[in-house]
C-alpha cells in the first residue's frame, strides 16, 4: 500500500520540482536561444555521430530544463507559442544520413523504425506531446550513398511527404553537398535550385525557406544563396545556416541576422557546455512569457529590440 502511493507522490514531487525550476525564469524575449545540429543518428557515438540512446537522452535533458521544440520558420516569423517560462530549442539534422529516417520493411508494409531519428522524436512528442513536434531535415537530393534522401530510394518520397505532413520542415543543402565558396555563380545557383527541383518532385509546391550551408562555407557572393533562379526553379531563402557559432540570438534582437544563423552541434561537450551556460547565465536565456502575441524584455533592454518588428506583436516591458 505504502509503495503504491509513493511512486505516485515521488512523480508529483519530481514534476512540481521541474515546474518550479521552469517558471523562476523571468520572461525575456530578447534572450539566445539554441539551434542544435545533428548528423549522423547511429552506432558507435563519434564526432559526427549521436547515438539513438544519447539522442533520446539529448531530448528528456532539453525537457527536463524546460525547453521545448519550435520549428525554425516559427522562429523566423516570431511565432513562438510556448507555456510562460519556458525556452525555445531548434533540431536541425543535415546530409540525410540512413539514420535520421528510416523505416523497417516487413512483410510488405513499413513501419517506421524506432531507433532513427524521426522514430525517437515521434515516440518522445507522444510521450510529452507539450514538448512539440519539430525539425528541420536538411536534405541531399542528389548526393552519393548513403546521403541521398536518408538511402531507402523507393521510400525517398513517402519520407519526405511524412515530413512535411507532419509538421517537419525540408531545408536546401544543396544537391550534392557542394562546398559553395569554390564554385562560379551559375555553379552555386544550379546546385540550390535543383536540390529544390528534386524536393518538389517528392512534395510538389513545397518550399524550403532555409538553407543550411554545406561544411558552413558561404558563396562568394552571399547574395547567391539568398534568391535566385536556375535551370527552371525560382528560390528564396528566409535564412542561411551555418555549422557552428553558438547560440542564436534573439528573433526580435537588432542582432538577429538571419543570413547568419549560428548553431551548435549537438555532440556531447558542446551541449552540455551550452546547458551549463544557461543554467548559469539565466538572464542571457529566451524565456517565453507565454503569449504568442506579446514580445516581453527587461525594460533596460528595450533599445535592443530590431525594428520593424512585426506588427502583429504587442512590446511589454517588465
Ligand atoms: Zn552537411
């Protein structure tokens, strides 16, 4: 009887104790937030591999401390839905290695297997359904094996429409993960457009609003990246990617630069490095103040708010 009741109250205790951690943030709007790039989804943990059990562990962590998932391009238009004292995460995956989506064939029908990347975050978002559903899956149409469309070829459409039906996002990585800085104008813009022609046969109308660029080297005219037609497909980009360079700042911050977006890899040191960091430096933290319409700051940090904003969101002050 006893042991009946504690394992109850032990729950409770540990959900209150994780609420409590959660709302002693003061909402801040202006705060950094962490964009997490992830590669390989497999065996054994290496420098560009997580394995699925760290990748699992990597999202009850990120739970656990109160950050909750939101989809790059909400983050781009400043739609950020999210519980008062809570923060916003990003999951990027690039190079659609095997790993990150695969599914089990048997018998004739598919499954979607539980240790790849979509199946974890699936089992986790049903799991915790208030931590979200998002992603964005930076794709190689026309890479090598086994980079091209996560290498199950006859399943290489059914991916892609589940992603986007499910609320993941496609990015452009470029057809075949070509180092843009070495490359001639119609060279660059030929490499983007297809990718998007290829994306497109797949889920027909889709756009990707971002791209994330190949080993982080921007073109030589970044202008390039950024809009553009080529060999039939018209492009434009809301945001340019790169591989490393921290924590983003704020969507409504006079320093958010959306042609540079920095991220971090989600390998072991570099994220508990950045835990660390906002655990330790709450002030520097985006809390949200729990309305999507409200863009709330610290009054001293008014001044640091882009402008225009949108004009959808409402400023307060605390
Ligand atoms: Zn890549």
């Amino acid at each position: 009887m006893r042991y009946r009741l504690l394992a109850p109250l032990v729950g409770l205790v540990a959900g209150f104790a994780a609420l409590a951690g959660a709302q002693e943030l003061r909402p801040n709007e202006l705060g950094r937030f962490m964009i997490l790039e992830y590669h390989k989804i497999d065996h054994p943990e290496e420098r560009w591999t997580r394995t699925p059990e760290n990748f699992r562990r990597d999202l009850e962590t990120l739970y656990a401390r109160g950050y909750r998932l939101v989809s790059l391009n909400d983050m781009l238009d400043g739609r950020i839905a999210l519980p008062a004292g809570t923060t916003p995460v990003v999951l990027t995956f690039d190079d659609s290695s095997p790993g990150q989506f695969r599914y089990l064939e048997h018998n004739g029908s598919v499954e979607l297997d539980p240790q790849s990347g979509v199946g974890i975050l699936e089992a986790f978002a049903n799991e915790r359904p208030d931590f979200g559903r998002a992603a964005t899956f930076y794709v190689l149409p026309g890479a090598n094996r086994p980079n091209r469309l996560f290498d199950q070829p006859q399943l290489a459409g059914k991916k892609l429409r589940y992603l986007a039906d499910r609320g993941y996002e496609i990015g452009n990585h470029t057809l075949w993960h070509a180092n843009l800085g070495k490359y001639p104008e119609a060279t660059v813009r030929a490499q983007i457009a297809e990718a998007q022609t290829w994306i497109q046969r797949h889920v027909p109308n889709y756009r990707p609003r971002t791209l994330a660029l190949p080993h982080g080297v921007y073109p030589k005219e970044v202008a390039w990246a950024v809009e553009g037609e080529a060999k039939g497909s018209t492009y434009r980009h809301d945001a340019i990617l790169m591989v490393a360079g921290g924590a983003a700042p704020s969507p409504f911050s006079r320093r958010f630069d959306p042609i540079r977006l920095p991220r971090i890899q989600a390998v072991e040191r570099d994220l508990k490095y950045w835990l660390t960091y906002f655990d330790q430096n709450p002030s520097e933290r985006f809390v949200s103040d729990g309305d999507a319409t409200t863009i709330t700051v610290p009054a001293a940090l008014r001044d640091r708010l882009r402008t225009p904003l949108p004009s959808s969101l409402r400023v307060i002050e605390r």
